[in-house]
C-alpha cells in the first residue's frame, strides 16, 4: 500500500502507446482495457467508437465519453490532448493510471512533451511510451521516414507484434534493423498485443532526460482519420501519406465492395479502417486493412446505421478512389446472397 501511495504521489502515471499505421495499437489497448484489475484507467484515443468495447461493459455514454463497468472511462481526444487530459482530471473521477493511443502517424515526442511542458507535470508522470511493430509489414521504408524512426527511437518497450504471421529469421532481422538505429532497445515479441500487463504498465522507463534536448521537434500529431460530414478525400499529408475519407448514410452491396477489395483496391493504400454497412446484412462490420491482409469482424449497432471508411497510403487518386465506393452504395437494389 505504501508503494502505491508513493506511486501516486508522483502523479497518474501515463503511458503512450505508438506505432505505425496497422501495427495493432487499439489491439493492445482492448487487452488492457480487459486484463487489467482493480485500475481505475483512463483510455484517451482520437476516436473511441473504434475500439470495439463490447456493449455490455458499457454503462453510460456522453458526447465524448464512454464510461466501463470495470472502471475505466474511455475519453475522445477531439482537439488537443492537453484539454482532454484536462477534461479527464477535472471530472473528480479517482483515476488510477491513463493510456493513451497515439494515431498511426503520429510522432511519440510532441505527445510526451504535453506532459513535461505544461500543468499536467505537477499530476501526472509519463511511465513509458511502447511502440508497436508489425512484424509482417515492417519495412527499412517506415525507418526513412521522421516519424516512423522517431516511433522506434523515442520507444521505452519496443512490441514487435504478429509474430505468428512471420518465420523467426524475419523476427532476427527486425530485431537486428531496430539495433541498428537505437541502443540496448527494450524488446518484446507478442501475437495479437497480448503481453502480461506487468511487463507494460507502471514500468517507470521514460527518461525525461534524454527528451529535454529534443523538443524541437515539429508536432507530426495529426490523425489519421478526417472528420468531414461527407464523403470526400482529406489533402493533410504527412510523410508523404494523404488520406481519403468515405461516408455514406445508405448501405453498400456486399458484392459490390467485396469487387472493391479484389479488383479495384490500389496497392498504395497501406492502411484502411472503418465501420461497414450491407445491405445484405443486419450486423455492423469493422473493418481493418494492413498491408495486403483485411478483416472484417461484426458487432451489434449502437447507433444510426452508415457507412465509415478511411484509406491511407501514397499517390492516392481521391476522386478515383471516392467514385469507385460510391459504386459500391446499393441505392436500394439488392445483390442478395442465398
């Protein structure tokens, strides 16, 4: 107990969770958001409706929070993170440990900074940031690029993830190319972000030192989502990735998309994520692409029905990608599957 008080007197500790577009961040926040016991936890994330909580973990909902039966409160961190950590501690809610999920393309430092150049010193104390990476899709490309390298670099635990998709001399050789770039790294191999909780949380490894020299550094923190009411391709470019956001309030055709993904689908879209509507289906569907693998999984809807997608990648043609999903809305025709 004298511990933990002595832990708290140092303020709520925060972990940051990074890593590049696909590497499994939300993953590994659902395995602490249900693995961990007797924490009163704050989860911050650009959009918490893409995590995926199971509903009946769910007690109340507000405009920009969820609030867990274990717990946890779940914030969406819709301008700056400063305000929503702030938003969090003026709740008067006893907090016991804040993650938060840092977007795909987004450098770990401006984030840890918000904790070391503001108010929030005094409260809260930046345990560690971990950093995933994807052991099928990590490449020497993510490394030549600011941001990717500053991920690696500025990460205290380095989470090489899915390692079940790849041999070991592939693992050996992301091990070896994460040497190459950063001293004594602090590694650790998982399947689907599942770490005992031990090994991530209150682990006391950010040296606040060797960032003080570095602050510098430009605020790469965009998102990478787009938060247009409409269907529509978002110019922001970051390392030479642009975005192209679709919304539809009607249903695709099953078929229709599933061409999409076959035939249509550009090979420079390295990451794409978002909430599905079918006409052919009563069930909401996720949907995660990374690198050449997509999956879809399905939950109940807990709200209006639409469809929500994102693609990331380089060169995209917008307007060709944009006319290609509004072919796949079923403007109430039915490609029925029997």
């Amino acid at each position: 107990m004298d511990q933990m008080n002595s832990i708290q007197s140092l303020g709520i500790p925060v972990t940051i969770i990074s890593g590049f577009l696909g590497s499994g961040k939300t993953t590994l926040l659902n395995h602490i958001l249900s693995n961990q016991n007797n924490l009163k936890t704050a989860v911050l994330v650009n959009e918490f409706g893409e995590i995926g909580i199971d509903n009946e973990l769910i007690i109340s909902t507000e405009e920009d929070m969820v609030e867990l039966s274990n717990g946890c409160i779940c914030c969406s961190i819709n301008g700056e993170l400063l305000d929503a950590v702030q938003k969090i501690l003026s709740k008067g809610k006893s907090i016991d440990y804040i993650v938060i999920e840092t977007t795909g393309l987004a450098d770990p430092l401006p984030v840890a900074m918000t904790f070391l150049g503001s108010d929030l010193r005094d409260r809260t104390r930046l345990d560690s940031i971990i950093t995933l990476i994807d052991a099928e899709n990590f490449n020497k490309g993510i490394l030549e690029s600011d941001i990717g390298k500053s991920q690696i670099i500025y990460g205290d635990i380095l989470l090489i993830n899915k390692c079940d998709l790849v041999d070991d001399k592939r693992i050996n050789d992301i091990e070896d190319t994460i040497s190459s770039i950063k001293n004594e790294p602090r590694i650790l191999k998982c399947i689907k972000g599942n770490v005992p909780l031990g090994l991530l949380l209150s682990v006391g490894l950010f040296e606040s030192d060797k960032l003080s020299q570095n602050h510098s550094h430009g605020d790469h923190s965009h998102g990478d989502h787009s938060h247009g009411d409409h269907s529509h391709g978002d110019q922001n470019e970051i390392e030479g990735f642009t975005s192209v956001s679709f919304k539809s309030d009607e249903p695709f055709a099953l078929r229709r998309f599933q061409n999409f993904l076959d035939n249509q689908l550009p090979a420079e879209v390295f990451r794409a994520k978002g909430i599905l509507w079918f006409n052919e289906s009563e069930r909401r569907h996720i949907f995660h692409l990374a690198g050449k693998r997509f999956s879809i999984d399905d939950s109940d809807w807990n709200g209006a029905r639409k469809n929500q997608i994102v693609l990331i990648g380089k060169g995209l043609n917008t307007n060709q990608i944009i006319n290609q999903l509004t072919e796949c809305v079923s403007e109430g025709k039915s490609d029925n599957f029997i």
